[in-house]
C-alpha cells in the first residue's frame, strides 16, 4: 500500500512540477509543448499511467453491508468520467492528447468544456476513492484531481498566447463545467 501511495504521489509531484515550469512561461515550457512529439507522448501518459498504477497498489476490496452502494456509485462516477474522457479523447485526437498543438477544438465534449477530458479523469479518480475507500487512495486521487486542474490552467495561458481564437472560444465554453469564464 505504501509503494502505490509513494508511486502515486511521486507521478503528481513529477506532473506538478513539470506544470510549475510550464506556468512560468506559457511558450516555452514543457507543457503543453510548442511542438510535440511522441518523447512528450511518452512522459505525459507514463506518468498519468503511474498514478493510476500507484492507486491500484493501494486496493483493498470494499467489504460490509454497504459495499454494494459503494460499487454502485464509485463505478457509476468512474464510468461517466470515463465516457467523457474517452468522447475528449476522440475529438481531440491522439496527437492533441499528446501535447501535439492541433488548434483549438470546439466541437463535441469540447462545445460543452474547454477541458472534457480532464473533467472525465478527475470523476474517475473520485469513483476510485470511493471505491477504495481508504485514506491513501483518497490521498492519491485528490492529488491527481488538483493536478489536473493545475495542467488545465497552464494549458489555458498556452491555448490563449498561442491561438487567436481561443478568446471568443473562451467567452462561450466553461473552462470545467457550469457557465462559461
């Protein structure tokens, strides 16, 4: 258990900092990259692979007479998260997923958030807190969530240097959920 909370924490440190770095300049830093390529395909989803990897070295099975309620609403938040990331996804491509800049997408899961896809991931993260249940999956995924929505601010500043027509974009779509801003 201790292994996947180190491992977790250890792949939102790595993304923190990486965003930190790419906070301080909206064109130059490593996130979202000027020009991707797959070495930044490898990092981005290796680390977001290792937070997950860290919170299923921390599972224990819920067990009791309200494991069925727990199931029921951690996979039902998972699931919904998981189609929204997955719709993100696939209006955005691999590539846009990747770092690759490929403009600003408007259609889709994209006409309803500026960022779909990491609304999706943070409601799946929530689902497994609660599946989980225990203190440091809840550690691992609220880590995960707030750096989500860190690599969600950094990539507004570079989406906004770098196209033209992200501002009206901006004034229609929510930056998460709810009214746009």
């Amino acid at each position: 258990m201790i292994f996947g909370l180190v491992l977790g924490l250890g792949a939102c440190a790595a993304w923190g900092l990486l965003l930190w770095w790419s906070e301080r300049d909206a064109m130059t830093g490593p996130w979202p990259p000027e020009q991707g390529n797959w070495g930044t395909a490898a990092w981005a989803w290796g680390l977001t692979i290792l937070i997950y990897v860290g919170l299923f070295q921390t599972w224990v099975v819920p067990t009791g007479p309200w494991s069925w309620l727990v199931w029921t609403i951690g996979l039902g938040i998972g699931f919904a998260g998981s189609a929204l990331q997955t719709w993100g996804t696939a209006n955005l491509g691999f590539k846009g997923t990747s770092g690759w800049d490929v403009g600003v997408e408007t259609r889709g899961a994209y006409a309803l958030s500026r960022h779909p896809q990491y609304v999706g991931q943070a409601a799946g993260f929530l689902g497994f807190a609660i599946i989980l249940g225990h203190w440091p999956g809840w550690i691992i995924s609220l880590t995960a969530i707030a750096t989500l929505y860190a690599a969600a601010r950094v990539e507004e500043a570079a989406l906004k240097a770098r196209h033209a027509n992200y501002a009206a974009y901006r004034t229609r779509v929510p930056f998460l959920l709810g009214r746009s801003a």
